[in-house]
C-alpha cells in the first residue's frame, strides 16, 4: 500500500480561498483514492469531517473495508496543512495508533505511510512494541516519531519516562485498533488509565476505536473515549459479502465424536487445498492443533515443502516475522495458524479460509473470515470443518446469528485494583502525581468511573508502605511523598523492575525450545518440559524433534525422524462457546424440534437429529434437556444447557455437591461446550434427586460453589496473577527469570500473610471475585438456573447413549482407554443409538 505517484500540495491562494477548508481536505483525499482506483466510502468521508470538527468516535464496519485509512487520513490532513503553512513539521508525537498485537504493528505503519508519501509529507511514522530494535529504541528516546504505532504495553512504557508530560503534550489523535479484543480485558483496563494521562497532558485529545465485530457500540465508544468524554458511533455500508460453507463427510456417522483433532477430514480438505487458487489459510483453535494439522498436510503434500508454512504465538518472532513475510509476497499457498493472525493483518494473496474445529464465537468467525480477500468489496470465503456432528449445528447456529445481527458484546471490568497499582507506579515515575488529581483522572476511565476514595486510598497506602501487613519491608514502599504531597520513585532499582513488569499479560512459565547449536524454535510451558525425559519426541515448530537435555530455561533439542510420541499443550485451548453462539444453538435446536431448521448443516445433521429424537427427545429453546441412564458401570445424569465449556464446569460441580447432600455419593464429572456428565454408583437413582434435591436453585448459590471446587485454593492459585500486574511479584530480570512453582510460592505466601493477618484485603477479595467470574462465568451459570426456574428441566430415561451424550461418554473414557480400544467401543455405542433410530 505503498508507493504511487505524488499528489501536489495546492498552493494556488484564489483557489484555496474558494474552497472551504473541509472541501479541500477532501478533495485532496479523493484525489489521492483515485490514483489506486478507489472512491472513499461513506463512512471514512464522515469520520474525516467528525475529526476535523474535534470529534471523536468508533468506528464500526466490517473487516478489511477501510478503517484505518478512516482514522489515520483526518489528522494527516491538518499535518498536511500545517506543512503547507509553515513549510514544516516540529519534531513532536502527534498521532498514536494501539494495536493489541505487536506482529502487526509493522503492516499498519506500512498502510499509514502510503497517503503521507502520496501528500509529499516528511512525516515521521515508526513502530514502538516489544519486538522494536534497539538502535529504533534509541533514536526514539532523543526524538519520538510524529506518528507512533504501538501496543498498550509499550504506552504504558512511555509514560514511566521522566518526560513523558511534554513527550505526549502534542498528542493530537489516538486511534484504538480492534478495540473488542482490549475491551472487557485488563489490557483495555490498562490502556484506558494511559489515556486519561495523555489526555490529562495533552488536552483535547480525539479518540477513534475501530471495530468490526462489536456487539455493544455504546458502551465500546464510553469505554473508548472516556467516561464524560463525547463521541459518534460511524457505521460502514461498505459491508463485504460473506460465502460460508461446511464441509460434510458422507455419512455424517464418519465424524470422530472425540475430536481427536478433526484429521479425519484430512482428505476433504486436502481436495478444497488442491483446487484453490492463492493462499488458504487454515486456522485451528489451539498451538497443539495448529503444529499436528500442519504436521499432517505436508505428509500428504510433501510437494509442498517450502510452500506452505506454520504461524501460532509460541513459535520464535524471527520465524513468524519470515512467515508474514513470504505471506505478503504471495509466496505461500498454505499457513496453517492460531489466534496470531486474526487480527488486522493485510495479507492481499489470501483467498480463502478453512476453521478446523468449533467455531466458538460469532465475531470469532467474521473475524477469520474476514482475513480472505482482506479488500475493500472482496468477498470473503470461509469453509468450516466441524470435528464432531454437534459443530455442525454450531455452525448453522452462526448463520442465524449473523442474519439476525447478532454478534457478542464483551462486558466492561469493573475496577480491577491491581491494573490501578500498576497504573498509580507508572504515573509515579513519569513525572509523579498527586493523590487527588490522579483519582479524578482515573475515573475518567470508564471502567473505574465508579471507583471509590477509600479503594483508591487502600492502594496508595499500599505501594507508598506497604499496606497493614507489609510495612516492615522496605522493598514494598515503592511510593515516597515529598513535602508538597508529590508521589513519585526514588529508588532506580524499582523503578526498572516496573518498567520491565509493565502488562496484564499472564502465563505460565515460558521454556526456549533450541537446538544444539543455539538455533531457536520458541517457546512452550515449563509444565510441558518437565514431563519429558531425555529421548522422548514431540512436535514443534512444524517439526520433529528429540528432547536432550534442560539448561536452565532452555530445553535442548535434536532434530528426529518419525512419529512424535506427543506435541506440547498450552493453557488458554479451552476457550467455551461464546454467549451469543450458545443462544443461537438453542434456537437452531428448538427449531429442528420444531419440525423447522434450515441451512446445509442442518440437513447434515438430520441422521443425528432423527437418532436424537427417536432414543429421547431434541431439547427445546428454553427448558434444560436432562437425561438419565442406567449402566453396568453406573447410574449415568446427562444435562445440557449449551452455555459453554466453562460454565458447565462449574455446574457440574455445583450439582454434584448437592446432589450427594441429598443421599452421599461419589460422582465422576466429564463436560464440553453443550453439557455435562455426572457418573454415580449404580441404581443412584437421579430422577428422584431432580425431583426432590433440587439441586438448580439458586439459595446459598456462592456458598455451594465455594464449597464445590475448593474455591480458596483455585483463589489463592489466581492471586499469582493478581500479584504479578500489581507487581507484589517479581518475574526476575532477563537471563534470570523466576520460575513458575517459585513465582507461585511467592504469591501463595502473599495470599496467606494476607487471609490471615489482613482479612479485609481488597486484592484478596478481588481473586474471589475473578475466579467465580472465570472459572465459572458466574453470571451465565445464574442464568441457567434463572432459565430452570422459569421453564423447568425435561427429564427423560434413556436405554443408552444419545448423539448429545456420546461426546460426553467420550470425554471421560478417552483418558482410561487407548486409542483402538476406545475406536471399537466407539463403533459399538454408534451402532446401537443407530438401530435404535430405526
């Protein structure tokens, strides 16, 4: 997006004089459309001139149809005309593009630089994120870019610099890329506190975030601009078409119920590869998939070699940096990736996109899809490839979705006071503050808009002593007052143990994965690693290699020939279905009940739906199917709310305790994103228990739930998150970093010290706090108790497995059974629900 000829600035004073300032900003931008053989749409001429006017706003349409130019070419056109008049720019940061991933920061200044350059403007745009070069990094501190392109991380970074006031006093523009993936995270929560500090400097600051897939606009743009800030919602009609399809094996009694990765629609996707023109990216929905898929298509295609490549978040930057590159080039025909190319990467020879796996979300597919044909117009292509029967339905659940509308909204945090530590030590450091102007700049944000005196006090007192429990360590006082009541940070050693502890991002232990000779691979956990032994093999990086040796927080590695025996597992591949989603599929199912349904992947699914239906009954839109089975190996329950993996955990839980209140048992429990298992003793006689127990209330519900799941040890785990980004933990320096079991330890020892000599602690009651709200998603589990009590629960017995239950009995026999024996068995069970459907 670079290049083409320049456009003259117009110098002609009559002529200039005629024209109104804002025509002639437009002029001169549909001049510049024109030499690319494009006409600005609607929406990108409407944000140009709410800029202008000193507006601020989100910008909502759909992906690849111009969002960035919409935000990027009004604030460029005041610098054009600044340059016109005083014949050049100062040497200030104007214009700050967030981006919530640093793999991409370099494509979008790429996008930013084509209509500078087309303007003749000597302008000044670079990136700034954790994979920025240190000669970059250097130059940045004499003299910032008048454009700047970073992440919110590395914002926050600038804002510990002693200067930081009069770095950020020009700041003109913010521009908020992909703002519902920041939105409702500690990420957003973080940027938000950045910008009430720019803000706060630099005066009247334009705020622009951008969304495609956004499900709440208001409560985005109240988050985006500010909690009094004032903004417009510009919605694109440059809406791109959308060519979805599924593909379906024959017969659909052909799907591995397990999942077992989906590989045995190996063969219909290979044949969708064959024939297609361009690059298809193939995207899975865990590292673990994403290395056994690429794995198993350069098997098949070893012709491929060197054509097709491999992209997730673990792999070395120097390897996914080299990825992008021959993507950009066109010299790629497959990637196969994760989540690490969602997201506003312009990858023009990409023609189409494969999803292997549940589809999890509504935004999550437009997204991917919306990477294909990454054009203004271009229609996307997306084919999805279900790993079991029941994803089938997931997907026609999409399209009703998608006609109605409907797309998720992420809901805003409330307040996270360990963002706030965070926050209040990097105001400290750049430049200092004092306590009662701080607070009212951070209920500027709207998340802590509510936020109260004595919680913003409770954490001054704690970094500037310690808190109750911690004054007689002097390595807590990380705040000190001066005699005007000024806070900032004395001590150097803080304050370049903060600036390197800046982020919300946590995860388990990271261990390199290299080889002999020093070469990198990436990275996997440290909890994988240390199940290996010396010869054991898995995949990685696209390849096979053997485990030598650990040194430090390095695992040796030696290239190996043949079958893995494993590949590594990383923490976050258990995302649930999405609300919305969830919603949808009841609905599909209700319909199908109904004698309705329409879509190609309902008529897929007809042979499931009619087994469903003749062994028990197709649940409804409203009421919990409930099925009860009993086996040679127990009394089996099987409850389906379709809300999600997450949820169901923490239900089965819930109902297992209460259930064995009424006659004591033992249960085991299996779950996935459409229900739950309870496996008892035999004759435990479950449909009595629903109708006595009743085991859905919602009395004494956070008590039972603490009760179910040990609530205080999962709190006390999750305070190591807690601890770190409120920096109560050190990570350690580079070359030196703690590992995990030793920042657990650390954090375990703060959590006692603090449940037994400080029970009021707020950070203590904020784990409480996002363990039920994650661990549980406690409102959506209230909300299918809500759902129970208003539309009750439909209890049926079953003679054995129905479709809905099979995946269940799966999930908990794949564990005790290898794979041939769980095949048969398998076979066996599908057999049986299948005569029983004649």
């Amino acid at each position: 997006m670079t290049g083409g000829p320049r456009i003259p600035l117009e110098r002609e004073p009559g002529r200039r004089a005629a024209a109104s300032v804002v025509e002639r900003r437009l002029d001169r931008l549909r001049a510049f459309y024109a030499e690319r053989g494009l006409t600005p749409h609607p929406f990108q001429e409407e944000t140009w001139r709410a800029a202008w006017a000193s507006g601020s706003g989100l910008v909502q349409v759909s992906t690849g149809a111009g969002k960035t130019w919409a935000a990027f070419c009004g604030p460029l056109m005041e610098l054009a005309d600044e340059f016109e008049r005083d014949g050049s720019l100062p040497d200030a940061l104007r214009v700050i593009h967030v981006t919530p991933l640093r793999a991409v920061a370099n494509d979008i200044a790429r996008a930013l630089q084509a209509p500078a350059q087309a303007l003749g403007l000597p302008l000044r745009i670079e990136t700034r994120t954790g994979d920025t070069p240190d000669r970059v990094r250097r130059r940045q501190r004499e003299n910032l870019p008048h454009v700047l392109v970073t992440t919110p991380e590395s914002l926050a970074v600038l804002l510990t610099r002693d200067e930081a006031p009069a770095l950020l006093r020009h700041v003109g523009t913010v521009v908020l890329d992909e703002w519902h993936e920041l939105m409702g995270t500690k990420r957003g929560c973080l940027l938000e506190l950045s910008l009430t500090r720019v803000r706060a400097v630099a005066g009247n600051v334009r705020t622009w975030a951008l969304s495609a897939t956004v499900g709440n606009p208001q409560q985005a743009l109240r988050t985006a601009v500010g909690a009094s800030g004032q903004g417009r919602i510009v919605r694109g009609d440059a809406a791109r078409p959308l060519v979805l399809d599924t593909l379906v094996p024959s017969p659909v009694e052909a799907f591995p119920w397990a999942g077992h990765m989906g590989l045995r629609m190996l063969p219909e996707v290979l044949r969708l590869l064959d024939a297609a023109q361009g690059t298809t990216l193939v995207f899975t929905n865990t590292r673990n998939q994403a290395e056994n898929w690429f794995h198993a298509i350069l098997d098949q295609r070893l012709e491929w070699a060197g054509a097709i490549a491999l992209h997730h978040g673990s792999l070395d930057r120097a390897n996914r940096a080299a990825v992008e590159e021959e993507l950009r080039a066109g010299r790629l025909c497959v990637v196969v990736a994760t989540s690490s190319l969602d997201l506003g990467v312009d990858f023009a020879t990409v023609e189409r996109v494969i999803q292997v796996g549940s589809i999890k979300g509504v935004a999550r597919l437009l997204q991917r899809a919306g990477r294909s044909a990454h054009r203004p117009g271009g229609t996307m292509k997306l084919h999805c490839v279900p790993t079991h029967a029941l994803q089938l339905l997931e997907v026609a659940a999409a399209r009703r979705a998608i006609e109605a509308g409907a797309i998720e909204a992420p809901t805003p945090l409330d307040a996270p006071l360990d963002v706030l530590a965070q926050h209040m030590v990097t105001a400290a450091i750049g430049g200092g503050f004092h306590p009662a102007h701080l607070f009212d700049e951070v209920c500027e944000a709207a998340s802590f808009a509510d936020l109260s005196r004595a919680s913003f006090d409770w954490v001054l007192r704690l970094l500037r002593d310690g808190g109750d429990v911690l004054r007689r360590n002097p390595e807590y006082h990380r705040l000190v007052e001066d005699e005007d009541g000024l806070y900032t940070v004395e001590d150097p050693r803080q304050r370049q143990r903060h600036r390197m502890g800046i982020g919300t991002i946590v995860s388990d232990a990271q261990v390199e994965v290299a080889f002999r000779n020093g070469r990198r691979l990436g990275t996997v956990e440290e909890r994988f690693i240390a199940g290996l032994r010396p010869g054991d093999t898995f995949l990685f990086a696209g390849r096979v290699v053997r485990f030598d040796r650990l040194e430090g927080l390095v695992a040796r590695v030696v290239a190996a020939g043949g079958a893995p025996a494993t590949s590594p597992r990383w923490a976050g591949g258990r995302l649930p279905l999405s609300s919305c989603l969830a919603e949808h599929v009841r609905e599909t199912l209700g319909a199908c009940r109904e004698g309705g349904g329409e879509g190609p992947e309902v008529e897929a699914a007809r042979p499931v739906l009619r087994a469903q239906e003749a062994l028990s009954v197709i649940p409804d839109r409203h009421r919990v199917l409930a099925e009860c089975w009993q086996a040679r190996d127990g009394a089996h329950l099987f409850v389906y709310p379709f809300e999600g993996r997450v949820v169901h955990e923490g239900l089965g839980a819930l109902l297992a305790l209460r259930l064995s209140r009424w006659r004591p048992a033992t249960f085991a429990i299996a779950v996935n994103d459409h229900g739950i298992e309870l496996l008892g003793p035999r004759d435990w006689p479950f449909g009595d228990a629903l109708a006595e127990a009743q085991p859905f209330g919602r009395e004494a519900l956070e008590e039972d739930v603490e009760e179910s799941v040990n609530l205080s040890e999962l709190a006390r785990r999750h305070f190591r998150e807690v601890a770190r980004i409120s920096q109560l933990v050190f990570e350690g320096f580079p070359g030196a970093r703690r590992s995990n079991r030793h920042l657990q330890s650390s954090a375990g020892l703060l959590w006692d010290v603090f449940v037994e000599h400080d029970p009021g602690n707020l950070l203590v009651a904020q784990a409480r706090e996002e363990v039920l709200a994650r661990s549980f998603d406690l409102p959506r589990l209230v909300g299918v108790l809500d759902r129970v009590e208003r539309h009750g629960i439909e209890v049926r017995h079953i003679e054995r497995p129905t479709p809905l239950a099979f995946p269940l009995v799966v999930e908990r026999m794949r564990n005790r059974v290898g794979s041939e024996t769980l095949e048969d068995r398998l076979r066996r069970m599908v057999e049986s629900w299948d005569g029983g459907a004649r």
